[in-house]
C-alpha cells in the first residue's frame, strides 16, 4: 500500500512544484515500515520565505509551523506544511535553511496511514518547541480536527 502512496504522490506532486520537487535531483527514496522519506535537492537555493509562499499558495497545503532556533542567524530556520488529509494525499513537507541562510533542500514524508501522519506531524511540533520561538504555529486544536 506504501508503493501505491508513493507512486501516487510522484505522479502529480512534483509536476505542480517543480521549482521544489524536481525528480531528477532527487536522492533515492527510503522506504521504511510506514512511511516513505525523500529527499529533493534544490538546483538553485531559494530563500525560505519563498518555499513557504510556493507550499501555501501553488498546493494549498496546511503550514505546520515556521521555527527559528536563534535570533542571531538565519541558519537552522525551518518551515513544515502538510497535505489535508481530507484531499486524499497524506504527506508533509519540511524545508530548513542551511549555513547560507538558503534552502538547498526539501524533504517530503509520504505515509501509509492517516493515524501516523498524524502523530508524525505532532512529534515534529513537539520536538521544534524545545528551542528558540515560532513565528507562526498552528493550534494544536486545529491540527487534530484536519485529521479527524
């Protein structure tokens, strides 16, 4: 069933982003037990604002969050946006920017089950409250009912 997730995914997604998800600079995917990891890396890097504006207005997917680890750097700022279960597609999407304060890559996770998603995304909230502050998070009320 995780072939089938994949597979869907790659038919449409990266056609409608492909400034991000450009199949031919992508790593191998990892298939684990119930979700599938790729990594998309980027031909030109792009500021994160940019990716943020691309995921929210191009795919019309949920923002999770936008992190800032630090005031001092823009090193290490990162974005998570994920698809409304709703549609059909069950994945997210995590951008970070690198040690040139761009983003140079995109990793996507495809899951196979609407309850792993779920905890998936709140694991990745959870572990992104340790440290600096958000310049935007999604309640977490919010993110539960896109999942009931």
């Amino acid at each position: 069933m995780l072939r089938h997730f994949y597979e869907d995914f790659m038919s449409f997604v990266p056609l409608q982003l492909p400034q991000l998800l450009n199949v031919t600079a992508m790593e191998e995917p990892l298939f684990y037990n119930d979700y599938v990891l790729l990594t998309f890396n980027l031909t030109m890097p792009i500021e994160l604002e940019e990716v943020m504006d691309i995921l929210e207005d191009d795919m019309q997917l949920i923002m999770l969050y936008n992190h800032i680890p630090s005031q001092h750097t823009k090193f290490g700022q990162g974005t998570c946006f994920y698809s409304n279960p709703s549609f059909g597609q069950m994945f997210k999407i995590n951008a970070m920017t690198d040690d040139t304060e761009m983003v140079s890559c995109v990793k996507v996770t495809i899951y196979d089950s609407l309850e792993k998603m779920c905890a998936d995304v709140n694991l990745d909230m959870r572990l992104h409250t340790r440290s600096g502050h958000f310049r935007y998070r999604r309640n977490d009320s919010d993110v539960l009912m896109d999942f009931l």
